[in-house]
C-alpha cells in the first residue's frame, strides 16, 4: 500500500509511487473531507432550543457537545445494520449534552429537543460544501469509480443530494449499514468486498489520522492525507 502526505500547502511527497494503473476506485470520507458544518454544533443547538422555547448559550453547548462526543464509548463492530440506523447512539450523545447544559430538562422536552435536532442537521444550509469539492470530482470521476465511506448514518445521503454531489458516487458505505465505525478496518474491507475488488486497487481520501489514515492503512487501500490547515483536495489532483 502507499501514502501521499502534504510536507507544505503547496508540495506533497509519498511514501513510494501511487500505483495509478491499479487503482480503479477512490473512496472519500464526508465531513470534514468533502463538506463541513457551516457554524459549530453549540449554534445549531441553540437553534433548536429556540425552536422549542429554550433559551440555550451556543458556547456552553459548543463545549458540552465536544466533551460528549469524547466521552462516547467505541462500538464493536456486528454483523449487519445496527439498530435505527444508529438513532439511539445520536439520542445518548444529545441527552450527554442536556446534562451538562440543562440538567434539569424534563423528558418532554429532551424528546422534543432530540427530534428536532435530528431532523435538523438533514436540513438544507446546515451543511456546506468545500469550495474546490465539485470541481475536483468533475475531474475525477471520468477516471475512476466514487464512493463515500464515512461515519454516519442514512441522512449523509439526504446531505449529499442537498449539496448537489451525490450524482458522483456510485455507492455511499455508510458506518450505520455496514456495521463498523471507523477505525475498525472493517468499515473498509466490507466496502471493498461489496464492490467486488481488491483493496490495493482503492485509494481513500480523509481528514482523520485516526479514522481515515490508520483505518484505511489497516485494511490495505492506499491513503492520501487531506490536511486543511497543509493542502487540499487539488493537491489530490496534482498527483494523479
């Protein structure tokens, strides 16, 4: 397997030459790689308090959603779709949240603040693309196959068509469906195996050392760093 990393904004190396001939798929994560949250999550919160009459603080709730999404265990992987499209797991870390913020909100309203939220980040606006994003697909897709593989569940397609990119995958391997969060290869090799090719012939965009870059590695697809504060999803082009 091979990587590409950036060394500076402009340059990038790799470990040894991309087998450009055996590549016939490039996989890409999703947020933070093609699309990103216009305002953080403690805005988007307060919103749908407002929604339902709750005057929330969008820093408190900025700081509570990081420290609940620390907190939230790993998950082993299984053999199928986990159960509601992993609306429970997005239940737990909300109502993590509400403790921090509002301990005292009673059952009512954190039902009524869960489902508008829910619903909420499926919206239009919410979500916004990277500026390079449609252009760097146009150029690839006459080369190669497209496929999203991210953490997420059934609403990254609504996402996707709202932003106006889902004409360039031919699947999206979501972690609810598959079974497997990253960095569990899994998520990967499940994907691979469904498409019915070898992993060497995948390369994986992604902006997670972690998730992205280790998990990939792990299952055997080449890797290219996407880094926003060093490069870009260009500098993928430069290279192929």
């Amino acid at each position: 397997m091979s990587h590409i990393s950036a060394t500076s904004p402009a340059g990038l190396r790799s470990s040894r030459q991309l087998p450009h001939r055996q590549q016939r798929l490039q996989s890409a994560d999703a947020a933070g790689t093609l699309f990103y949250l216009s305002k953080g999550p403690g805005h988007h919160y307060a919103l749908v308090g407002e929604e339902i009459g709750l005057k929330l603080d969008p820093k408190k709730l900025d700081d509570a959603f990081a420290a609940a999404w620390k907190s939230m265990p790993k998950r082993p992987s299984i053999d199928g779709p986990r159960k509601n499209d992993d609306k429970d797991w997005w239940r737990e870390l909300v109502d993590l949240v509400l403790n921090q913020v509002t301990p005292d909100l009673d059952e009512i309203d954190r039902d009524n603040f869960f489902e508008v939220a829910y619903e909420h980040f499926a919206e239009a606006g919410v979500w916004e693309l990277y500026p390079e994003v449609v252009d760097v697909l146009e150029r690839l897709r006459p080369r190669f196959r497209l496929a999203v593989i991210s953490n997420f569940d059934g609403r990254l397609r609504m996402i996707l068509e709202q932003l106006g990119v889902s004409k360039f995958f031919s699947h999206v391997f979501i972690s609810s469906e598959i079974g497997a969060d990253k960095p569990d290869p899994l998520i990967y090799q499940r994907a691979v195996k469904f498409l019915g090719i070898k992993a060497e012939e995948v390369l994986h965009v992604g902006d997670d050392s972690e998730r992205d870059w280790k998990g990939a590695t792990a299952a055997g697809l080449s890797i290219f760093q996407l880094d926003r504060q060093k490069n870009s999803l260009r500098d993928l082009l430069s290279v192929l």
